[in-house]
C-alpha cells in the first residue's frame, strides 16, 4: 500500500486540503484513497492527522506504532491503495516518521519565503494575539528551508515530492486538483473553489493588532471569528516598505535556489523566473486611524449581537496603555447600543423591587465575599447602588481622585499592623483592604477595581502595575519592607501554624514532611532550594516589576518601625503609633544555619537590600 505523508508545510494552503478533504472521504475511498477523519474549528482550521499517528506524552508527542497499524488495517479493510496522513505538525518530525514508516513518501509545497514572511506575521496577529509592527531584518532567515532541506539530506531526496506553491503550477489554477493528481487521483470533479483560513484584510489586521495589546481574552476569540470573513477592507497590500522590500526579495531568491538545488525541486528554474517577474502588492504602512476602528467595529456590532457585551466588558476592564489609544476608547463607548447603556440600567434601578433588595442587601456588607477583608463595615445607599451596578453590569469606573495612598502589603512585612495604625489615624472607612476577594486580581493585570467613595487609602497584597497610576493620579506609593531571609522564616511558620488551611503547605507536606524533613531548619532549605515551591519567597521581586521601589514616596523597614513611623506620621500630617497585629511568636528567631542560606535570595536583596535600615 501507498503511503503518503503530507506535512504542508505552513501558509502552503494545508487548511484549504484538509478542509476538502474531510468533506470528501467517501468520495476518496470509492477511488482508492482512505483519509483518517478528524475535526476541524469554526473557520475550518485543524491540526489534521496529528492524533491519527501520535500520542500526547506529558507535554509533547511521540510516535504511536498502533495506531498507525490500526489506521493502515482500516485502509485495507476499505480496499484502498493509498493511505494518507496531512498535518503541519508532521513537517518537525519528518524524520521520526521516516524511520516508523520506511515506506512512506512526503509530499509538500514550497512556497516563496517573502510571501510566507507577511502570511505568517499575518497569522501571529489572528491567532497568536501578536501585537507588534512587522520587522524585516536585511537579510532575514528561511525556516522552513532549513527545516525540510535538513530532513531532505537525512532522508533522502527519493522519498520526497515538492511542488512549488504557485498558481501558474497547478493543475487547473487549483491547489486542491494539484495536491489530488499527486494522488493519482484523477477523477474529472468540480471542485468548489473555498479558501481557508485566509489572511486577515488590512483594516481587520490593524484592529486585532490593536485589541492584542491588551491581553483581554473574553473578546479576541470572537473578535477573530468576525474579522476572519470581514470582506470589506483592503485584502491585497504588503506591509514592507518598497526599497526594502527588493532587497529582501533578491536576498530570498538566493535563499530559494538553493533550497531548490539541495532538495531537487519540480520546475525550479521556472519557479524561481516566476517569482522574480512579480511585482510587490500596493504598500501600507501598519496605523490604526479612528475612521477604521469605528468602521470596523460598527459593522460587528450590526452583525454580531453579543459583540456589544464583550466591547462593555472590555471599555470596563481595561483602560488605555497611551493617551493616543483614548479615542478608540471613547469610539467604542460612543457605538454601543445606547437601548443597553448603563443610565439606562440605572434609571430602571428605582422601579425594580427585587433590584433594590439587591442593594439593601450590598449594604451590609458582612454577607458578601469581596468586602471580607477589605476593612468596610458598612456602605452608604449611594455606595451599595455603585458596588451593585459594577457588580452586575461592569459599569464603568472613572478616574479616582479621592485615593490618597497606594499602600503595598507584601505579606510577612507588619502590613497588617501598619494597616491597623493607620485605621486608627485615618479612620476605618478611609482605609480599603486589597485582597483575594476585593480586587488585588484586578490591579494585579492593570484593571481598575471599585472602590467607595470614603477610601483615601487602598492597602493590601497587589502587585504593582502601571496603569494604577492612571486610575489613582493624586496617590502616592507605600511600602513596608522587611529582610527577605527573616520574612521568608516567617512566612514557613505562618504555613506551620496554619497547616492544612494554605494549599501551599499540603505542598510541602506531600513532598518534604510525610518524608520525615519535620525540622523547620531543614525544612525551609528543602522549601528555599524548590524552584517548583520556592515562588512566595521572591515577593519583592514580583512585587517590584513594573514599577521599581526608587520610584515609591515612603519606604519603610521593619526594622526600624519606630523610626519609620515617624518619619511617616511627618509625611502624612497624622499620629501614627505601632500596632502590633497578625504577630507570631518567635517568628524573628532566625538560627545561623537558616541566615546562611541569604545567597538564594539574592535577586530579592538586591532589589530592597539598601532600603533595610538598622539591618
């Protein structure tokens, strides 16, 4: 039997074959070719045979030699005379499937690696949410080139048929009828000409290109859906500008004679003359104008119901990165269907009975989740219908001029009694908790959290993020710190005392102490040496990223409280006095074999080393 392994390779219209393909198995039976079935997306994309020849194996895949033999049982069974795989996973692992299958012949085109270049940039955009401008290095690589031709001289060049991937070559003008008569599948049929998973026009590039920056899921999936058949822009362009583009072009023509020679190419000489007969496409330069992102998002609004839920979601959880992209914000707040706006919503608020249960109910605060630690005892009738509305309807929130204070709480740093100190000076409703339930989530990916409108302090364990400073523009930052080895040997005995409470230390039971390492010294080596485990003993590493600790207002060291307290009772015009909350005994008593393990915290000194007075 005839073997036939199509391994595309990428942008050579291996969506468009296997899309065939699958919607004709019975008709290649009746002529003697049996084509394993396999599921294909929305948009008609697969990864084909993948899982008609291997296995998945943790996080990779090997080779299955039974199912090959089962799917080679059924092409027998059947009657047919061909056996044919198509994947574009199987083009890195050519030669693993030369040695499984001695037999087997590869089919695949090659396709100018200029075309490919832009194709793939187009494709990282759709698929991979690549946000970045297209660059073209002087002399860019050939992949694929490198790819095959390695697998060619490992191989041998009898097992291979390559076919360039040009109009002008195929059977018909068609890329189907090509790849078929390669087949000897020669059967007079009407094929209907469907292109798959094509290329993003420009205005749909652009706008995805866009909406990629901002890593919101919720809406890039369906967003791909709808640009994937948006027809109205301008679908032929090249994005290289055309002094560059000659060169890069006479560069890869190099690249593709020699391919060409290395791998015995069908029709070389004339694929190559081909090639350099064709012109660029018209050249645009990549910029997003307001025009196209309103044109663009209008008709998926008219097309697509839910497009106005996912745009809400999106203007409500994200804000803009730069001051330019504010005009695509205001575009998308000026199209959503005014019938679904949030005065509209609001306006209902009072002639609902079960809605303003709803609120009474957000009033008292001790039943629900999010204000669990965030220090509010009680919200005012103005406050629970705004806490209502984000809470059901993402209402958007604007800029808070009201929060004072951005306070940082990295965990096992007197936080919570600085926490308390400052509730005592400032008032209990000034200060608002920023945790798990409450929205260090939200901060933590840049989003703007709701707040009431009594907080002049958000304190608690969020990481630092740009866009905070765009939420808050009249806060200053605050952070208490405190020695990583000294925090560290704290944080383990916090795990200690709590035990099976914190999923961590179920962690560290499991690996270390049901081992018999029950010594907390020996204990917190095992814990400090874990790159699996050892994360929460970098907080200031991760607490830092964005924005850097010289870049705060008030930095404070547990180890000189006292001092520090006044020096920030000075800054904030208030009394602050040490109150000691959340306090373990003995949690300071750092034996001298555990002050010898510092080195593997060096990333952590060296980030808040010099802020640690009396140290």
């Amino acid at each position: 039997m005839k073997i036939v392994i199509h391994f595309g390779p990428p942008k050579t219209g291996t969506s468009t074959i296997q899309h065939w393909l699958t919607s004709n198995t019975n008709l290649l039976v009746e002529n003697g070719i049996y084509y394993p079935g396999h599921k294909v997306d929305e948009n008609g994309v697969s990864s084909g045979n993948l899982t008609a020849l291997f296995e998945r194996v943790g996080d990779n895949f090997s080779f299955s030699h039974k199912k090959f033999k089962n799917e080679l049982a059924l092409a027998e069974q059947k009657g047919a005379h061909t056996l044919l795989f198509s994947s574009e996973f199987f083009m890195r692992q050519l030669s693993v499937i030369a040695e499984a299958i001695p037999e087997a012949i590869f089919l695949g085109f090659v396709r100018f690696p200029l075309e490919t270049l832009e194709s793939t940039y187009n494709q990282g955009v759709k698929r991979k949410a690549n946000p970045e401008l297209l660059t073209v290095g002087e002399k860019p690589r050939a992949p694929i080139f490198e790819i095959v031709g390695k697998a060619v001289n490992n191989i041998g060049k009898k097992r291979f048929e390559l076919l360039p991937f040009e109009k002008s070559f195929f059977v018909e003008g068609d890329l189907v009828k090509t790849f078929l008569n390669k087949l000897d599948f020669h059967l007079d049929i009407e094929i209907t000409r469907e292109t798959v998973n094509s290329s993003y026009c420009f205005e749909a590039l652009e706008v995805k290109r866009w909406f990629n920056r901002y890593h919101f899921l919720p809406i890039l999936s369906p967003l791909d859906k709808f640009l994937q058949g948006y027809k109205k822009g301008t679908s032929h362009f090249s994005l290289i500008p055309p002094e560059k583009f000659e060169r890069v072009k006479e560069h890869y023509l190099t690249l593709t004679r020699e391919f060409s020679d290395q791998v015995g190419l069908v029709g070389a000489e004339e694929f190559i003359d081909k090639l350099r007969e064709k012109s660029q496409k018209p050249y645009r330069m990549q910029q997003l104008t307001s025009d196209i992102f309103e044109a663009v998002i209008q008709d998926w609004l008219d097309g697509n119901p839910g497009a106005g839920d996912l745009l809400r979601k999106f203007v409500d959880l994200s804000a803009p990165q730069q001051p330019s992209d504010q005009v695509y914000f205001d575009t998308i707040y000026k199209l959503i269907p005014s019938s679904r706006s949030f005065s509209a919503l609001t306006s209902a608020l009072y002639l609902d009975r079960t809605t303003i249960k709803a609120v009474l109910n957000t009033m008292n605060v001790k039943k629900l989740s999010s204000f669990r630690r965030s220090g509010i005892n009680k919200l005012s009738f103005t406050s629970a219908i705004s806490k209502w509305k984000f809470d059901h309807f993402s209402s958007t929130l604007p800029v808070n001029h009201q929060v004072e204070w951005i306070s940082h709480h990295i965990p096992k740093t007197a936080g919570s009694s600085l926490r308390n100190s400052m509730e005592q000076a400032y008032g209990m409703q000034a200060i608002y908790g920023v945790y798990r339930e409450s929205g260090a989530a939200e901060l933590n990916k840049g989003r703007n959290i709701w707040l009431p409108a009594e907080a002049k302090v958000i304190h608690g364990h969020f990481r630092t993020h740009k866009n905070q400073q765009q939420y808050f523009p009249n806060a200053k930052r605050l952070v208490w710190l405190r020695d990583p080895i000294e925090r560290a040997w704290s944080l383990l005995g916090r795990l200690l005392d709590i035990k099976e409470k914190d999923q961590l230390y179920n962690k560290l039971k499991a690996r270390y102490i049901d081992k018999g390492i029950t010594e907390k010294a020996d204990l917190f080596r095992a814990w400090i040496t874990d790159d699996e485990l050892n994360y929460p003993l970098f907080a200031y590493t991760h607490y830092f990223r964005q924005i850097g600790i010289e870049h705060f207002d008030f930095v404070g060291s547990m180890h000189s409280m006292k001092e520090d307290l006044v020096r920030l009772s000075n800054v904030l015009d208030i009394d602050l006095t040490v109150e000691h909350k959340n306090v373990r005994t003995g949690a300071t008593d750092l034996p001298i074999e555990v002050r010898q393990l510092e080195s593997y915290l060096a990333k952590e000194y060296a980030v808040v080393g010099k802020y640690l007075r009396n140290k």
